[in-house]
C-alpha cells in the first residue's frame, strides 16, 4: 500500500498545475563554497542540517547526544556512554548491524573503518562544528559509497579563523572531570591556525568502567586568490575499562553473581559456582579496550572560475586497538583462562578524493553538476593472544581497496518551481583475506583457521529526486535510490560458513516521500519511507549471515514552535517497522538428556525436541523441522521513539531545557524468533541550565531526573536449549547523575 501510495505522489509531483510562490530558490544545501559533497543537494531525501548555533544551545553533551535529538536515529550505548565513545547509531532499523549500515562522515570524508570498532565521536570539538548533516535513508550512496544504507551523518567543521578562543571545565557525577580549549591564531591576512584539546577523566557509574581520554587537533586554513586549502592533524588516545553485562534469567547458578536485581553497576565477575549472591569474591581481571588515532587530511577547493570548482582531499590514518577481555574462569592476573583474549590490532587507511564542480544552465534552467572519483585503500593487522607477552595464536592480515567514479546533479526546473536530482556511482572493491593459526599456543586449541580468500566485486548506487514548492512555506519531495555495502572483516571473521571469510555484498532500495513547513512561528518535516534489503548481513546465532529479504518501512517527523517571545518547543517522532520476509531456522536434530533436562546440541534454533520449541515455536516433535522467519521483527529495533523538549528563557541571561525521551520496547539481540523477553521502553528526563554573563557562561543539568532504571542493549544466551531460555545479558545505563561546566571565551 505505502508503494502505490508513493508512485501516486511522484506522479501527481509531475502534473501538478498549482500556481506556486515567486520564491525560486528551494535549494536545502549549503554554499557549494563548502568542502561538503552535499553542497550539490539531493533533493528529495528527508535532510536535517544543526547549525553550529543549535549545537551551542542543545541540551546534548556530545555528538550523539546531539543527534538522537532527531528522528530516524537510534543511539544504543554499551559500558559507559562517556562522550558518546562506545554508543552505536542506529539509522532505519538494522539492530545489531547497525554501525556499518551508516556512514558517518567529517567534512566528507569516511570515519568508518573496515573493522567493526564503531566510531569514536568524541574526538570532534563541538566547538569547532559549523554544522552537522544528516541525509536519511540510502540517496547518499552514490555520493559517499558503501554504507550509506541507513543514512550519512557529514559533520562539517569550522574555518580557523572562525572559531573562538574557548576554555571549559566540567564536573559532574562518577568523579567526571573534563577541559576542553580552542584557540585560533592568525598567522597573516589570510591564514590561519587553530588547535583545539581535550582531556577527560571518570569512574563512570560502572564498577571496573573507568574512562580516560586525550585528544588534540591543530588545523592549518588559508584562503588566497582561488584556491581555499586546510590541513588537519589529529591525535587522540582512548583508554576504557569494560564492566561487562548483568545478567537476567537463567537457572545457573553462577548467574548469582552477576544479575542485574542484585547490582546495577558491578562488574562482570567472572565465573565461579556461587551458592548465594553473597558468596561473589573473586580476582578476576578487569576487561579494557584501548585505542590510539593518530591522522592527517588536507584539502584544496581551486575555483578555476566563477562556475567552476576543483576539489581535493586526500588523508591517512592510523588506530592501533589493544583489548582484554577475560573468560568467567578467569582467577588472577598470573594464572589466565584458556578462554581470555588478548587482541592488538592496526588499522592504516589512505583516501584521496578528487572532484570536479560546474554551474550552469539548460534553457535557462540552472543547474549544479558534480563529477569525481575516489581511492581508498585499507590494511587491518591483527594478532590474537590469550594473554599480554604470550605467543600469537592466531594472526589476521587482510586488506580492502576499493575505486569508485560518481556524478551528482541537481537541476532547478523554473517553470515548476521543482527541482530534480540524479546520482549515479559505479565502485569496485578488492578484498584480501588470510590468517595463521597455531593451535598449540593455550587457548587456540580449537581456534578456526581461514582459508585465504581473494575477492573482487562491483555495485553501483543510484539515486532520483524531487522537490516541489507548493506555496511561500510548503515544499513536498520524493526520491527513489539504491545502494549497497561491502562485508567489514570483523563480520567475514565470524562469517555462517565456518573457516571462510565469505559473505555477499549488501544492496538495499529505497522510496521516500515528504513535506516540509515552514513560518516564523513553526516549522515542520517530516517523511514516510519504503526500503527492501537483499543479503543483509546480521548477526545470527553467535554468527554472521547473509539473511534473506528484509522489508521496512517507517515515518520520520521534526518540529519546532515558537510560543513565546521566551518559550521554543521542540521535538521528534520515529516509527520504523523492520521485519523479515521469506526464509527459515533450522530446529535441527541433536539433543541429549543431562539430568533430566532436555539440551540442544547445534547452532541454529532450539531443538526440536525442546519445550522451548513446543511451546514458542509450534514444533510437534517432528525431526529436522524448520521456523518461519517471515513476518519477525528485526532484534534491536525500537518501533517508536520520540522526543519532547521545552526551551524556557527566565532573562536574558538565562535558560532553562527541559528534555523527555521515549524509547520503545523491542526484541533482544539473537532473538530472529521472537520468543524472548523483550527489552522494556522506557522514558528519560533530562534538565539543563545555562547563563551567560559577558564571556563566562554556565551550565549545570541533571540526566535521567526519575531515575529511572533502564538498558538499551541486551543479548540471549546462544546456547539455545530449555534452562537458558529467557537468559539474557543486558548493560544497565547511568541513573540520576548532574554535571555542572564554566566556559570563558577570550
């Protein structure tokens, strides 16, 4: 139905013989001056743009914060959240396999990495953001590449000489201590210097989470004659403790000394048969992943004349990983578990970019053309241990080079007061896999040894759109696209088929309709979507898979109101419904009584011999029996989430934001069948205040003011047989916290 409903849209976009408003100009995009591919338009994609001062008035406290503020964003967030480090977005609905079904961009340029290792958003000032794009749904694709299924997030960053000179301190609950500085130095008339640091330090609301950070970023800007060109260097160094989950449900008792009705916010203890929650002493080793980034990008935009630009951008980078993580037999620091790892891993990645930009005119039609190309090339080392100064057990090298040639464009067709968009791009990307396996290092006894694969696909990404004005603050758009993504190797690692790295690319297509309104007092925006997944790659039973088709569709809206001169509201609304449309579960065959308990013996679903089986999954006892996937949720995606805040000047000096979030429930990770408890929904409150007193200005907030008692992640037990049914390990979020920031600005 919502098909038929879209084509009807396009089609009456088309023959529509309204009498539109004298304003020509619908363009929803930056100055093309901007280094920012998105500075050509996609009409037609439901794009929302933060400007740097919604940032500074925001009630977020970094990026992610910021961003879950609009619709069509999910934010998950594992250990401790701080600075959005560890958070996963979560862009139409993927779940689990959402972190590589987006693409999150800095001045165009890809942050996401061919691992799994997420993105680390807060090694990004907010003060040095001019503004933050987001294009929803899949039209970026033929701009950016693999990836952009779910969406793009593009932050772009401030000229040097634009930013001010800034120093904050912050403190808040947990022993959280921050300062942030920029400072910009004019090095003649036209260039410029900025550097900007950061260091934060807290215990977090975690036992065993602690947090620590550094980072510095100095860009170099020059504008001179015709050519405009910048040079970022970056370091920063990340050092995170990992609690690890609590658990809920199960009949193990060693579960005792880790569930979540007894401790919110211990750590994960390890193993260990406890007769009661009391009887918990143990020495296990605290979990840690730390992460080093080291990067360099620069750029030039050459205007070779008043309608045409050159663009260049070229970077490397550097993030070197180095992660603990302890197995529940873990004792001691000296006596390790043949189940701890010890992983270090380096990731080096080059891109270089090179785009043309021409202005021009069909029948007096103006029109923006885009053309280019880009190289990206990836190493990715890994060496597996079982402990710090062991042997390798296992080694990783592997590699990805991919090439792509686009065309963007963007046409105002005056006479319709409508413009139309056409994206087309072609890539082509080399994978090379291989590992070295020493099954007589402790701990890889069993471990799976790769076979070398050497692979080489090609996809392309499309995109069409259309705006329309209707009248002076109405505008209605549509757009069709498809687009793709490669397999990241941590996904290939734990691939379905056992000791390959094989997985299919990933190809989506999309339809979209909307509308935007727009006064004085009120805006509005706000889309319904339609997207088919093929091979959609999702974790499944401790591996990943290329599922079968994957239907969804969902409703995007934004608002804001301006009631009083002193009092703004604003809010958001997601509805997505992300469910599988053909394919099945094997039940498998083996099971075996142990004390009279039926277990499961395999990987897939539970036994069909299994009261889980019977009761939640129809089974009738019947050997090598299959479940129907079709009409299932996605695991992970909340159907609803929405967002209410208030925005209440006391002075003019002064504000106080009130902020209430809404997440719905949804079904756990490893639950493709439905049959789990679910993740309960849950509403948060947060408050901040802010004042500004000529250079000095204040803030203080209190987060989650109910204290509310909530997780966004969870995961079932893979071992699926009768007593762990219902088993699930969940990472609970801060309760009531306050923080309280001084910044002066020079």
């Amino acid at each position: 139905m919502l098909r038929k409903l879209i084509f009807a849209f396009i089609f009456l976009l088309f023959f529509s013989t309204g009498q539109a408003s004298e304003i020509k100009e619908i363009w929803i995009t930056p100055d093309a001056s901007d280094y920012t591919r998105l500075a050509t338009g996609l009409a037609g994609s439901n794009i929302s743009i933060i400007s740097s001062k919604e940032i500074e008035n925001s009630n977020g406290k970094d990026i992610t914060d910021i961003l879950k503020s609009y619709s069509g964003i999910q934010v998950r967030s594992l250990y401790s959240g701080i600075d959005g480090a560890n958070s996963t977005i979560d862009m139409r609905g993927f779940g689990e396999a959402s972190k590589s079904n987006f693409l999150m961009l800095l001045n165009g340029r890809r942050l996401n990495d061919l691992d799994m290792g997420g993105i680390d958003f807060s090694n990004i000032p907010l003060s040095s953001i001019d503004r933050i794009e987001i294009i929803r749904g899949n039209s970026a694709g033929t701009i950016y590449g693999s990836g952009a299924i779910g969406g793009a997030i593009n932050i772009i960053t401030k000229d040097s000489s634009e930013v001010s000179d800034i120093i904050n301190l912050s403190y808040g609950s947990y022993d959280s201590v921050g300062l942030d500085f920029t400072t910009s130095v004019p090095l003649s008339n036209n260039t410029s210097v900025m550097v900007a640091g950061r260091i934060k330090d807290t215990s977090t609301y975690r036992d065993s989470g602690d947090y620590d950070r550094e980072d510095i970023l100095i860009r170099l800007n020059q504008d001179k004659d015709n050519i405009v060109s910048y040079v970022d260097i970056n370091s920063s160094s990340k050092n995170q403790s990992l609690p690890g989950p609590r658990v809920i449900g199960g009949v193990y008792a060693y579960h005792l000394c880790n569930t979540l009705s007894s401790s919110r916010t211990a750590k994960h203890i390890g193993g260990g048969y406890a007769t009661n929650a009391n009887n918990c002493d143990s020495t296990q080793r605290d979990d840690y992943a730390n992460e080093d980034n080291h990067s360099i990008a620069g750029g030039l935009n050459i205007a070779h004349s008043e309608n045409r630009n050159i663009l260049f951008d070229v970077s490397t980078k550097t993030k070197e990983q180095k992660a603990f993580y302890a197995a529940n037999g873990n004792n001691s620091s000296s006596n390790p578990n043949s189940g701890d790892s010890f992983i270090e891993t380096t990731l080096e990645n080059s891109q270089l970019s090179l785009v043309l930009d021409e202005s021009t005119f069909i029948d007096n039609n103006p029109i923006v053309i885009k053309f280019g190309g880009d190289l990206s090339n990836t190493d990715y080392d890994s060496n597996r241990y079982n402990v710090e100064g062991g042997d390798a057990g296992q080694v990783y090298d592997a590699s990805q080079e991919s090439q792509a040639l686009f065309f963007q464009a963007s046409l105002s067709l005056i006479s319709l007061d409508a413009v139309m968009s056409l994206g087309i791009r072609e890539e082509s990307t080399n994978f090379y896999g291989a590992d070295i396996t020493d099954t007589n290092v402790f701990g890889f006894t069993y471990a799976t040894d790769h076979t070398t694969m050497s692979s080489s696909t090609n996809n392309t990404a499309f995109n069409i759109g259309f705006e329309k004005i209707l009248d002076s603050n109405t505008k209605i758009f549509t757009k069709y696209a498809e687009s793709f993504r490669t397999p990241n190797i941590d996904e290939r690692i734990k691939s379905t088929t056992s000791g390959s790295f094989a997985l299919n690319d990933q190809s989506a297509e999309e339809i979209e309709i909307g509308v935007r309104y727009e006064n004085q007092l009120f805006n509005i925006s706000g889309s319904i979507y339609s997207m088919d997944t093929e091979n959609e790659i999702q974790y499944d039973q401790s591996k990943n898979t290329n599922l079968d088709p994957i239907s969804r569709e969902g409703m995007n809206i934004d608002f804001n109101f301006v009631a009083r001169d002193n009092l703004r509201f604003t809010g958001s609304y997601n509805y997505v419904d992300a469910e599988f449309t053909s394919g099945s579960l094997s039940m498998g065959t083996g099971t075996y009584l142990y004390f009279g308990t039926r277990y499961y013996n395999g990987n897939e679903t539970y036994g069909y011999l299994t009261d889980t089986a019977i009761n939640y999954l129809g089974s009738d006892s019947s050997a090598n029996q299959s479940f129907s996937l079709i009409g299932k949720k996605v695991p992970l995606v909340a159907p609803v989430n929405f967002r209410l805040g208030a925005e209440l000047d006391l002075d003019n000096k002064t504000t106080a934001l009130v902020d209430l979030q809404y997440v719905d429930e949804r079904y756990v990770s490893n639950d493709q069948e439905n049959i789990e408890p679910k993740i309960p929904d849950y509403y948060v409150i947060n408050t901040k205040v802010t004042s500004l007193n000529g250079p000095l200005s204040f803030s203080a907030g209190i987060n989650n003011v109910l204290n509310e008692h909530y997780y966004d992640f969870a995961v079932s037990s893979t071992f699926h047989d009768d007593p762990h049914y219902g088993t699930q390990s969940v990472y609970p979020l801060a309760e009531r916290n306050a923080y309280i920031n001084v910044e002066y600005t020079f």
